[in-house]
C-alpha cells in the first residue's frame, strides 16, 4: 500500500496523519515541560536562592511543587487540538483541566497566604530570635489553618457550580450552619479573637513579667484561647485571652528601668549625729551596686518604735531577678555599714515605765 494512502486513511473521523501529528505534538510539548520543570526551573531556583528576598524563592516553590498530571492534561489539550475528537473527551478533558488549576492555584495561594500570614504577625522569620524571645505561633498555625480550609472549600464550590450544581442552596446552608457554630461557641470565640487583639495590639509578649490584678509572673506562652504564666511561687497561671485583654496589665518588661522605694528603721537611741550620717552611708553603698542609681535618702518619720528613713534609687534593668539581686546586695550592704558604724536596726519593742508610789 502507498504511504501517501496510510497517511490519508481515516479512522475515527481523523486521517492517519492526524493521529501522528498530534502525537509529535504531545511528545514535544511534554520535552519542553521537562527540560522546564529539570534545567530552567533549577536554573531560577539557584538565582532565587542567591538573592535576599524570600518571595522569589517561594513563588519557584510554587511552581516546582506543579507535578506531572497537570503537564499531561496540558500536553493533551495541546495535541488534541491538531485532531477531532467526541464531545465527551473535549469535556471530560475541559473538566479535568479545570479541577487540576483548581488544585494548583489553591496550594499556591495556600503557600503564598500563609508566607504574609506569618510575615505579618511574626515579622521576618529568625527577628524573634535576634530579640531572645522564641515567638509563639499557635496563633499563627490557627489562622493559617483558616484561611487554608476557606481557600478550599471556595474551590470546591467552584467545582461543584462548574459540574452544573445550585450553589446557591449550599452557601445559604453554610451561613446557617457557620451562625448556629458562632452562637454555640462564642465563649471559645471571643477568646480566639481576644488572641488575635494579643497578636496585633502585643500588650506583652513571651518572656514577658506581667501583673494582672493580684497575679503575677512571666508569660510562657500565649495559646489560642488561653495565655499560660509562670507565677513567681512557681506554678502555672493559666488566664483566658478574653480576661486578659479587659483587665489592666501591667508590662514591667517594657520599662527600661526601675524605680524602687524601700524603709528601713534604726532604734530612737541612735544619736542625731548617726542619723544625719545615715543618707551618706546608704548613698556609698547603692553607688557600688552595679545598675543601681540612687535617687534620694530621707529621714521620713517617727515611727511607733523606730525612726523610719526611705530610700529612693532606679535598677536599670526590667528583669525581677535582677532587681531582687540588687536589693539583696544592698540590704545586706547596709547592714555591714551600720554594724562597722555602730548603728542599731530597729525591730518591734515595748517601753513600760514603772512609776513608784511612796
């Protein structure tokens, strides 16, 4: 048989050489796929890494994580165009087609939403660690997870209405079940959004020492309903997020120093010359301590058995530890000076006197 008539014979409503043209046309659009997916795309890939912005390296994520089915349905599309082929195969492939870009535009989206989720509330990843505080991302996890089953559930409603569905019934559906969720869980969801208020508004953050009414300690850990705190007896205070935002906190970690005020008393038998030595001898001693500032030293009052001085001074360090190093040094300072000086602390006594009657 002559070629020329192989070529020309038709099968299925396509000559021979139809059937080989759009093969050729397969093959070679599924060459150049690979040569992009293995030598452009690596190429890109090893540009990306070398600049300083991460976005660029996470769309080449994006695009490497597209595999091989969407380059098939993407190679057929292709070829089948050369050929005639049933209406069903032009749809199941049209369809096809649809739910695999589906598929990849919502990882993608996925991946890009959550990139600025934790850019936007965590900062540039490794800034929480320059600072020493270990960043907290429940918070971030919990919203990234949301915005991930949003994204889907989008999608498959999209498929859904492309198969020929009524929509419409299902979304009226959805607001219905989300009202009834938001009714029965909104003790649950006003903590979720307290956090968020945490997150944005940062109040305080891990590391934090706090005081939140009569408590008080260091914040461990801010979950998605509840903040976790190391009180200083030991023992773990656990507050939910909607009780901390309406309370008033008080942040000793924002402060860049801090100011103390402490009394102490010396017996009525010491002499007004002591006394008015006492201010310099406390001065002396706070000037040694290392991040201690003094402010001032007075003699305040006559107490009920004890002349009662109060000393002023600054620790230049938020840290409570630090601050309760310091005061011991100085308290045990002052108690050295005013042995070696002969100045007696006063403690709680009683007088009585005895009048004799004749």
């Amino acid at each position: 048989m002559d070629p020329t008539e192989i070529l020309n014979y038709t099968i299925g409503g396509n000559c021979v050489k139809g059937y080989l043209l759009a093969l050729v046309v397969f093959v070679l659009t599924m060459v150049i796929l690979k040569v992009f997916k293995q030598v452009i795309l690596k190429k890109l890939k090893e540009m990306a890494a070398k600049t300083k912005t991460e976005l660029d390296d996470l769309l080449i994520k994006i695009v490497d994580r597209i595999s091989w089915p969407f380059y098939l349905i993407l190679a057929l599309s292709i070829a089948l165009k050369f050929i005639l082929v049933p209406g069903v195969v032009d749809k199941v492939l049209y369809y096809a087609s649809v739910v695999v870009i589906i598929y990849y535009v919502v990882r993608g989206a996925q991946d890009l939403a959550d990139y600025y989720i934790r850019r936007l509330m965590l900062g540039r990843p490794g800034e929480e660690g320059k600072k020493g505080v270990k960043a907290d991302t429940s918070l971030v996890n919990l919203l990234s997870k949301g915005v991930k089953y949003v994204l889907w559930i989008v999608a498959f409603i999209l498929i859904l209405e492309l198969f020929g569905f009524n929509v419409k019934t299902l979304i009226a559906g959805l607001g219905i079940f989300g009202i009834a969720i938001a009714f029965g869980f909104q003790h649950v969801l006003s903590d979720i959004f307290a956090s968020f208020s945490i997150y944005f508004d940062k109040p305080f953050r891990t590391g934090d020492f706090i005081i939140v009414g009569d408590d008080l300690g260091v914040v461990k850990k801010i979950g998605i309903k509840s903040t976790r705190i190391q009180t200083l007896q030991g023992e773990e205070l656990i507050m939910s997020n909607k009780e901390l935002t309406e309370s008033r906190v008080h942040n000793y970690k924002k402060m860049e120093k801090r100011r103390i005020v402490f009394t102490f008393g010396v017996t009525y038998e010491t002499s007004a010359e002591k006394l008015k030595r006492i201010p310099t001898i406390v001065r002396g001693v706070i000037g040694k301590v290392k991040l201690a500032d003094i402010d001032r030293v007075h003699f305040l009052k006559f107490g009920d058995f004890s002349l009662i001085f109060e000393v002023v001074y600054y620790v230049a360090s938020p840290d409570y530890n630090k601050y309760m190093d310091i005061q011991q040094e100085i308290n045990l300072g002052i108690k050295e000076r005013f042995e070696k000086e002969g100045i007696e602390m006063a403690y709680p006594t009683q007088t009585v006197y005895v009048n004799k009657l004749d």
